[in-house]
C-alpha cells in the first residue's frame, strides 16, 4: 500500500475501534467537512490533507503520527531568499524517516530559493522539530526554520539582534535580516540532499 491508502486504513481502523464514533461524529467534533472525510474513506477522494489529518487525530486523543505509515510528514516549503509560506493544507505527502530514533512530532520542509546556497539548494529537505517550545539559546548561532512573525517562514542561521526580543537571521548570499520579531524558530535536525535540483 501506498502511503494514502494506510493513512485511509488507518482511519477506517479508529472508526472501527470504536463504535460510539461515526463519520458524521468524528467530522462534527473535528471540524472536518463529513462529505470530504467520507469520500475520503470510500476512495473518492485521492488525498486528505495535513491539517485535516491532525484535526481528526486530535478529536480523538491522538497524534497525526498514529494514523501515518511511518514516514516524516512533509508540510510546506522554507524560504532560502523566496517569500515562502507553510502549505499545511496540501495534500499529505512524506519522507522517509532519517533514523530509527527520530522524534514523534519531527516534521519535513522543502528548500525554495538560493539565498543559503551552497549550503541549502532547492529541493532540498530539512527535518526539524515542529511542536518543540521555542528555545532562543538553543537556535543562536545554528540552522533553523525560522517563522517571521507576521511574515514567511525561512531557513536562516540565527544570531543574536540587537535587543532580546530580536533576532538577525543570516544568509550566505543575501542581506542579513536584522532585528527580526519572529514567532517560533527551531534548529534543523537533519539535511537530506537527495531530491535537490539542479543549481540555476
């Protein structure tokens, strides 16, 4: 089976588990559209997105990852240089998992735009930790995926900014932006360069 179709099972399999939740149940309490969820279930619909699944997962008491099929959630695109913001509701996608002891709420974006080239180029997948609380010592002078408050979410390294509330977020071929409020940042975990494209 593909990953669709045990995502599909795996749904199907909690509605079985318990018979006090139906389609229409799970739909109503997970603020889902009953008519997607069911065409989804019947094979009607190829796809069921990311922020669908985790809304069904959380209805339930579960985490997205209890309904995938092993992989790492793909859940947008991080900007190196591009204006480039999460597509959690696009269709889920995945990618393999890098290790055996990768953490439960790891996460996937792909690398659009060329301002950390050489290091990142498009195409490239990063892995890092989505639910974490955000750590401001832990991300200085590393990696991460950083979402700029009110603003795209960019694969910068990270300095200090001139106050506390800041941070400087650096490229390698492009303006350091300086002083930035951002909402959350974490470190990339893993770097995996196996899908990158082509340099322009």
């Amino acid at each position: 089976m593909n990953a669709t179709e045990i995502i599909r099972a795996s749904l199907k399999r909690e509605l079985s588990a318990n018979p006090s939740l139906s389609v229409n149940a799970w739909a109503l309490q997970s603020g889902v559209s009953e008519g997607g969820l069911r065409d989804f279930l019947k094979g009607r619909a190829k796809s069921i997105t990311i922020t669908q699944l985790e809304k069904l997962a959380i209805s339930v008491g579960k985490k997205i990852t209890d309904f995938l099929p092993g992989g790492i959630p793909l859940v947008g695109k991080v900007g190196a240089g591009s204006e480039v913001f999460p597509f959690d509701d696009a269709p889920y996608d995945e990618v393999d998992m890098p290790t055996a002891g990768c953490p439960t709420d790891a996460v996937a974006v792909e690398v659009e735009g060329d301002s950390m080239f050489p290091d990142y180029w498009p195409g490239d997948i990063l892995i890092y930790r989505r639910d974490m609380p955000f750590d401001r010592n832990a991300c200085l002078y590393q990696d991460c995926i950083v979402r700029v408050h009110g603003g795209p979410t960019l694969i910068k390294r990270v300095k200090p900014g001139s106050r506390p509330d800041v941070l400087t977020l650096e490229s390698i071929n492009a303006p350091p932006r300086i002083d930035q409020r951002i909402e959350w940042a974490a470190p990339v975990m893993f770097h995996d360069k196996s899908r990158r494209k082509p340099a322009s």
